[in-house]
C-alpha cells in the first residue's frame, strides 16, 4: 500500500494535479495495483483523498506536493511600518498640540474679553463712570488720558465680576519688553510701560481661575488692564495667554458726545514670538500680521 502511495503520489507531480483521486485496481495476489491520476477540482488544501472509499490524510504525503503559500507580513515589515508611524507622529504631534493650546487660549480670552467689556458697558450707562480712557485729541499727533473715574472704574469692576485680591507671587512674571524685543516679538507702542505695569499692580483673580491685572489707575499711571486667562498655570507668555490692553474712546476723540469707553490694544500692547494681539484674536485671524501694530484699528 506504501509502494501505492509512492507511486500516486509521483504521478499526480508529473501530472502537476493540484488534487486527485487515485484509481486503484481490484484486489489481486500481488495487492493493489496503481492506475493512475484523475484531476479533481477540489483543491490541495482540503488535506485528503479518497482511496478505496476510506479518507487518508494528506499530511502523510504533504512533502511530496507543492501547497499554496498564506501571504503574511514578516517582522521586519512590521517594525519598519511602526517605524515609520512613530517618526511621523513625532513630527507631527508638537504641531497639533501647539494648535490645540492655541485655541484653547483663543475661546478663554473671548471669553473674558466679554465679561470685562459687558461689565464696562454696564458701569458706563448704569453709574455714569466713564471718564477713563486713552484718545487723540484733535489736531495732536500724541495721545492723552482721562483718569477722573479710574479709581472708581477699577472698585466697580472688582465688585461687580466679584473677583478676590491675591498675594503678588515671585515666581509669577512675565518676560520684560527688551526681551522680548531681543527674541522677536513685537510691541503696538514701544514707549509703552510694560514691565512697570505688569510688576507693580494689583492681582485679582476670577473665579474660573483667570486673572486679571489692574495698573494703579487711581494715580498718574495709564488705564492699561493685563488679563491672563488660565492664571499662574503658564506658560504665561505675551500674546498666548496673558494679553495687554488699554481702556481707550470709541471714537479716539475726547469730543465726542457718546460717552463709552472700550477695551483694547490700541496704543499700548505687546506680543512674544509667535503670540497673537487681541485685535487679531477678536477678528478670528490665524495670525497676527506687521500690519497689525498700528496704534489704531482700521
């Protein structure tokens, strides 16, 4: 029966039969005798033949036939396409993130760029406070202040969005003008006085964690509110989260008869590299560009 299988076995490669079913003769004195190889459409990988009405497994003569190969990726491939995932995803990730905090900053200063204004508005018609503010007067190529109402302006405002004095903290500061300027960033006004500003003033805090700065309006210095909008968590740089503004007229005209004043970066802001101007935040620019350090908006 062996020398059968042998034999079958060699003539169904000669006839390069991808399965078969093998004739055999009648039994005789000298045994079994082979006749030869039918094709049949069952393929290879069913893993048997039909001998004599009994199933015989192919793995007895599976080193005898050439079966079909599964395609499977090797190791090497493998790594080599995690590989490639991993350098992609390290160039891109920092991108991404970098967007994500950028937004995250955006939505956070509209945010409390609409309570402080909505706040102003209101003292303005409600308490008559309004005289604080930054203008051109007619005809003079320099600015000039109001400061009559400051003082009152700033309690209001502290009572009013119920913010809580905090203790100045050493650690928490903010980069100096000239360095800024040395690793390019750019200032609306560079005669401005930020760093007396945003060192010397009082510190309030939200209650959603923001917080806001007031320059000493009560005495000779300029109306300017800082507002740094997630708090001391950082990075706590010019134009990302911590945002430089100044009270200033509607119409930058001290005769004007509308009595409304307004936050903005008019004539005094400052922006780190890479950092962004209010202006450019509140009129839904990607970036802000050179064209936006004019002292006055368009």
């Amino acid at each position: 029966m062996f020398q059968d299988l042998v034999i079958r076995c060699e003539e169904a490669k000669r006839h390069r039969c991808e399965a078969s079913i093998v004739k055999i003769s009648p039994l005789s004195e000298e045994g079994e005798k082979y006749v030869g190889c039918t094709p049949h459409p069952v393929l290879c990988t069913t893993f048997s033949h039909t001998v004599e009405k009994e199933e015989i497994d192919a793995s007895h003569f599976t080193h005898h036939l050439s079966l079909k190969k599964r395609a499977a990726f090797t190791l090497a491939e493998v790594l080599i396409t995690l590989g490639i995932i991993g350098v992609v995803a390290a160039m891109t990730m920092p991108s991404l993130i970098n967007k994500y905090q950028m937004k995250s900053y955006e939505v956070a200063f509209k945010k409390q760029y609409s309570v402080l204004q909505n706040a102003i508005n209101y003292l303005v018609l409600d308490s008559n406070i309004s005289a604080c503010y930054i203008y051109y007067p007619s005809g003079q190529m320099s600015y000039s202040m109001v400061r009559d109402d400051c003082q009152a302006l700033q309690d209001s405002l502290v009572s009013q969005l119920n913010l809580t004095k905090i203790p100045r903290d050493p650690d928490y500061t903010f980069a100096k003008k000239t360095d800024v300027l040395a690793n390019g960033g750019k200032t609306v006004n560079i005669n401005c006085s930020y760093d007396a500003a945003a060192q010397g003033s009082p510190i309030y805090s939200t209650k959603d964690g923001a917080i806001i700065i007031f320059t000493d309006i009560g005495t000779s210095n300029q109306p300017f509110i800082i507002t740094d909008v997630n708090g001391k968590k950082g990075p706590n740089k010019w134009g990302y989260d911590v945002f430089f503004m100044t009270l200033s007229k509607k119409d930058r005209n001290d005769s004007s008869t509308e009595e409304r004043i307004f936050l903005t970066d008019e004539y005094c802001s400052i922006v780190e590299k890479g950092g962004r101007l209010p202006r450019t935040i509140l009129q839904n620019k990607e970036k802000t560009e050179d064209s936006d350090f004019n002292i006055l908006w368009d």
